[in-house]
C-alpha cells in the first residue's frame, strides 16, 4: 500500500512541476506543455488524478485565468480532459464544486448565454462540457443551459472520426448530470430519442457516446419511472444492452490484468461496466417483466465467466454486477425457471462450491438460490402472468434439482452451513439450510 501511495504521490509530483512551468510560457508553448500533461491524465489510475486534482489546483488555475497568466482556452484543453478521465474512471467528486475555478465557469455560462448578440456557440458549448463533466452540484439555471447546450451539439448526425468524437464528449458530459437534477422532460426526452432511434439505425456514434446518451436518460428515469415505457419498449433498452456488452466483449483481452497505457482497452472495459450499472439502476427501477431478457441473460454469464478469473478490482466488480442483474431479473419474472436452468444455474452452483468465496457474491447467490427454492416450493406470492401448471412445475424442479446434484451443489451447502453460512444471515437471509435445497 505504501509503494503504491509513493507511485501516485510521483505522479502528482511531475505533474505538479510542468504545471508550475505554464506560467513562464507563450500561449503556444503553453499548449504544447498541456498536450504533455493530457497525455500524462491519460495514463493516471483514480487515486492519481484523485491525488492531483484538488480544490487548490482548481483555484491556482482560476488564478493564472484572473492574473492571465494562462489563456481561457488553454485552461479549457486542459480541464476537458480532466473531466473526461473523471467520468471514466467513474470518480464521484473532485470538489471542482467548491473552488473559485467552478463559481467563474457558472458566472460564464450564464453570462454567454444571455448574449443576444455575439455570442460564441463554440465557447459556451466548451464551457458547459467542462462544468458538466467535472461539477457534482447544478443549479436548476445552469442545468437547463447545460443540458439544451450539449444537445444541440451531441444531436449532429456527421459520422467522420471528428464528429464522433465531439459528440462523445458531449454526451459524455450530459451523462454526468445525476439523477437528483430535476429536469423538466420536454427540455430532452424528444432529443435524446431521436439521439438512440438514429444510432440504431446508422451506428453514427462511438459505443461511449450511445452508452453516455442511456446514462442520462437513465439517470433521469430515477426520479420519473414515466419513462420506464420509453425506456423498455420504444428504444428496447434490454435489447440494446445485450447487443452492446457482446459487442465490447469481444473487444477485450480477459486473460491479461489492465496495464497503463491500454487506453482503447480500457475504455472499453469501462464502458462495459458503465452499461452494467446501467442495467442495476434499471431492475432496481421496475416491478415487472421486461421482455427480451433471455438474450441478456446469457451475455451477463458469458461475461461474468470472462472476467472472474482476473483479480483487479474492475473485473471483481463486474462480477458483482452481473450476479446482481442475474438475480434482479429472476426476481421481477424478467426469466423464468426454465430460463435461469438453461442459461445461469451451472454459473451459480460453481460459485457457490469455490473454496474462496468472496462476501457479496456469495450473497447474491444465496439469495437467489434460496428464492428459486421458495418459488418452487410454492411459497412465494410473486408470480409471473404465464404461471406454470403443477405438472410443468414439478419438470422444472426435477430438472434443477438433477443439476444441482449433478453439480454436487447440496453436498456443498451442508459442508459450508457451519463454516460461512451464518456470516450471512445479518443480510437477510434463511437461517435454515433447507431454504435452499431443491427437492423434487
């Protein structure tokens, strides 16, 4: 723990230095130095730009910005980049917020966008995705700036390499704006439809970008479940995901830990976990089934089984996640016994029989065995509209249950009961260990 403190507090350190260095150059040398330090950003983990970018280096930048000693657009190459790596490498809060540098962006903004004339589109357009990108806090004024500014600029249709870009960045941006922001629904709904309808017609967006435009509808989708209907059935949101995360799978190389400096892959991984939060957020949000979910089922197993072998702390939290979903679909009848034999009851069973078993997984697991159990049993008042006949259910639960021995799963409850079982019970689950047989 302490190397790897010393690494990052290096990292700060260099950075720091060709910081101090800005104020000694002409605007172009300064541009260069910056170029310098963007690339370094790129190659910083989360505790290195968490060490790095505090509120004082927010407020020295304000600063040479008052006493120009940096140019408004130098800051600005610098700060985008910032608040890109921010959003990828998913940091809360930089305290951005409570800096001079924050309280001159809002004064900005505001003031640009009251212009009646000459104002310069592309100026608050930089404006609004440094603030969004790196604020945690938005004013109700400079919410709806923000969100009409980077719409209009994400909704460009272009596919060249440039356009594509841009638009992420934008929509990036917008995905950052959280969901305790109220935001009226006439302000985006329309535009960001039309965003998800004409990317999965044409595919003119970076898989970030599409990613970054659920996000936001998403985060919006928390405190406005009217868009569950939007959301499920017109843009088929479960659909969509499915195809992305197989997608992106392929893209990644899951035999090797994530080096510096694999900047494609890394983004990649991020965004794959990104859409993972995305569908936590939304079985959280629903009661029922969705439709479509066999499809998604499936890719959330074939991802877990690539990334559980690998011990960084991205890919134990994708495995958490998918677990997660897995559960949350069986609970709302989004899969059906059959569907949880077919495609994921090997996938828990191994889990449930490692000889290391990590804390969350395991009670992932065991919540949804034991409910697959109650279910079963007849013991559960959560039906799906299509409920089985009994002699239907009685095949599935003979069949499950041939799996489970097949797998050896009982013989691994009763040897663990003692052992890890009673950890567990604080978190709501059966003390008794037959909760989570299948008999037939």
């Amino acid at each position: 723990m302490l190397a790897k403190e010393r690494m990052t507090r290096s990292v700060t350190k260099r950075f720091y230095e060709l910081f101090s260095e800005l104020e000694d150059c002409d605007e172009e040398d300064q541009r260069q130095k910056i170029l310098e330090m963007n690339e370094m950003i790129d190659g910083m983990n989360k505790e290195e730009i968490g060490w790095t970018f505090t509120k004082k280096l927010f407020n020295e930048i304000d600063k040479m910005i008052e006493e120009k000693k940096i140019s408004l657009e130098n800051a600005i190459l610098l700060l985008k980049r910032v608040g890109y790596w921010k959003e990828m490498q998913r940091i809360w809060n930089l305290h951005f917020d409570e800096s001079a540098l924050n309280r001159r962006f809002e004064e900005m903004i505001i003031d640009e966008d009251k212009k009646k004339e000459g104002k310069i589109e592309k100026f608050l357009d930089d404006l609004c995705k440094c603030y969004s990108s790196l604020s945690f806090y938005f004013s109700s004024e400079l919410s709806l700036i923000c969100v009409s500014c980077l719409l209009k600029v994400a909704s460009n249709r272009k596919e060249d390499n440039e356009s594509q870009k841009e638009a992420e960045m934008e929509l990036l941006a917008l995905s950052n704006i959280e969901y305790y922001v109220k935001i009226d629904k006439e302000l985006y709904l329309n535009e960001i439809k039309e965003i998800i309808k004409y990317h999965q017609e044409h595919h003119n967006l970076t898989r970030l970008a599409y990613q970054s435009t659920w996000k936001f509808l998403m985060n919006r989708f928390y405190r406005d479940k009217s868009l569950e209907d939007v959301i499920a059935n017109e843009l088929h949101f479960v659909r969509e995901a499915a195809k992305e995360l197989e997608e992106l799978m392929k893209c990644v190389d899951w035999k090797k830990n994530e080096k510096k400096g694999e900047r494609k892959e890394k983004e990649e991984m991020i965004t794959i976990l990104r859409w993972c939060k995305l569908l936590r957020e939304l079985f959280d949000g629903v009661q029922e089934g969705l439709g479509e979910c066999s499809d998604l089922l499936g890719c959330l197993v074939c991802l877990f089984r690539a990334a559980r072998n690998n011990q960084n702390d991205l890919h134990r939290e994708l495995c958490n996640d998918c677990i997660y979903c897995v559960k949350k679909m069986y609970t709302i009848n989004a899969i059906s016994e059959t569907n949880f034999l077919e495609g994921a009851a090997n996938l828990f069973v191994e889990e449930i029989s490692q000889s290391t078993l990590n804390r969350s997984l395991t009670e992932e697991c065991l919540s949804l065995l034991g409910l697959v159990s109650k279910r079963l049993k007849g013991k559960t008042s959560k039906e799906s509209e299509e409920k089985p006949s009994k002699t239907e259910r009685k095949m599935i639960k003979r069949k499950i249950f041939e799996r489970f021995e097949e797998e050896g799963y009982e013989d691994e409850i009763t040897k663990r009961y003692e052992t890890i079982f009673w950890r567990y019970f604080l978190y709501g689950l059966s003390k008794d260990v037959n909760d989570y047989y299948v008999y037939c």
